[in-house]
C-alpha cells in the first residue's frame, strides 16, 4: 500500500489520483474516514541521526526491479482538478494545485512480501506540514502502510486498514529530514515479515512491528497540508530481494 518472500495475490489497485482517499466520486472524504489521524506534537529537540551498523539491512539479496522513470506503462498516472501525476524526464512527478489535496501514484508490478526498496525524493515546492513518501504493501486503495517525511523536518509511519488510518510510529524530528524545498532525500525500508525498518539518506529512523499487511504495491504519494502548492519528484527506484 518475493522469496523475495511471500508475494501476496492481490487485486492490482486501479488507476488512482484523488482528491480524498474515499472510492467515491466526491472529492471531500468521508466524515468516519481519518484519512491523516492528528498525533502529538513532538518535542522540538532533533533526534540523534544514527550511523546504521551493517545488520540494520542484513541479507540483501539480488536487485529484482530498478526502475528509472523512463517509461510510466507501470505506474497509475493522471490528472485532476486538484493535482496530478505524471512522467518526466527519468523522474514521476506529483503536483498539488489545491490546499489540503492528496494525491499517489502506485506502480503495479511486482507484488512485495518481504524487500528492501530505496527511492529518491525532490520536494521542489512544499512548506510547513505538507507531506510526502513512500506507500508500501498496498493491498488495495484503502490498505498499506504509508512512509511520510514533512516539510519542516518530520517522519512518521501511518497504517491505513479498511481506509481507517492509524499511525504505529507517530510523527518524529529527524535530523536526517531536510526542511523546505528543494532538497533532496533518499528513502529506504527494509520488510521482513512484520518488521519494517525506515532509513533517510542510510541513516536508520525507527523500526515498527505490525503483521496486518504481509504484502503488496509500492507507490509515492503528496499531499498539501496548508493552503499552497506542492510539487515532489520521484526517481531512481531500486527493490532488493531479502535472502532468508
């Protein structure tokens, strides 16, 4: 939202930009949907960055898929009202034009179980609280887990089930999150079963264990917290199989 381990045969998600996460037509979620639960305010002290030590990724296996945004056949692109996604040169692209839109792009093959998977990211417009990441084990439109970096220098971990949103790692300061645009980050998650581990430019963020969502989709997604308009760029996608 592979022995390369357990992929799991899910329906591939159907092409999706969206103004909400609801599978209807109107753009304003549903008031039971907590789309991006609030969490506390962190303490405004900068985590310690963490050198990771060589078991934090252990077993990496053979590159199964690396891809470089040359052709977008893979990916679910589009345009509405509020944003789009779409292909440029060696880079996919998702523009949000209206305050408080979400948009993601999912690409539809392979199906990950357990895999290691680095991106980079390039927020060229975004400020304060609005988001962007990696959506992971994607399921369907309304189960994955979603990696989120901020604009001021946050991460945080969300779990979206039955498209109710639940965060197992709420929102943290990192000293590895570059504030503002632009900047450039790359992100890594290691799955193994149900640990996961995140990483920032191979810096190790945080681990979560959770066995809900065994396997999936990968995509990228944006979204516009305030009331201007944000721009990220994805590149550069590499998935490792994890050797067991």
């Amino acid at each position: 939202m592979i022995s390369l381990a357990a992929c799991i045969p899910v329906d591939t998600p159907s092409p999706l930009l969206e103004d909400s996460p609801t599978p209807t037509t109107s753009p304003t979620p549903t008031a039971t949907v907590d789309w991006f639960p609030a969490t506390a305010t962190p303490t405004k002290v900068p985590t310690q960055v963490i050198t990771p030590t060589p078991d934090l990724r252990p077993n990496l296996g053979e590159v199964i898929l690396q891809d470089d945004f040359a052709e977008g056949d893979s990916w679910t692109l589009g345009r509405t009202s509020s944003g789009s996604a779409a292909l440029g040169l060696n880079e996919l692209t998702i523009a949000i034009a209206e305050p408080g839109a979400y948009a993601y792009s999912v690409r539809q093959n392979p199906i990950l179980g357990d895999f290691y998977a680095e991106i980079t990211t390039t927020p060229t417009l975004c400020r304060g609280e609005d988001e962007y990441g990696l959506l992971i084990r994607m399921s369907s439109p309304g189960d994955f887990y979603r990696y989120s970096l901020s604009c001021d220098g946050r991460v945080r971990l969300d779990r979206i089930v039955g498209g109710t949103a639940s965060s197992p790692q709420p929102w943290l300061l990192s000293g590895a999150v570059p504030p503002g645009a632009p900047s450039v980050s790359r992100l890594g998650v290691w799955a193994l079963g149900k640990e996961m581990r995140f990483f920032i430019n191979e810096h190790h963020q945080f681990t979560v264990e959770d066995p809900l969502l065994p396997g999936g989709n990968i995509g990228v997604f944006a979204r516009s917290a305030g009331d201007t308009a944000v721009t990220v760029n994805f590149s550069d996608l590499v998935i490792r199989q994890i050797n067991q």
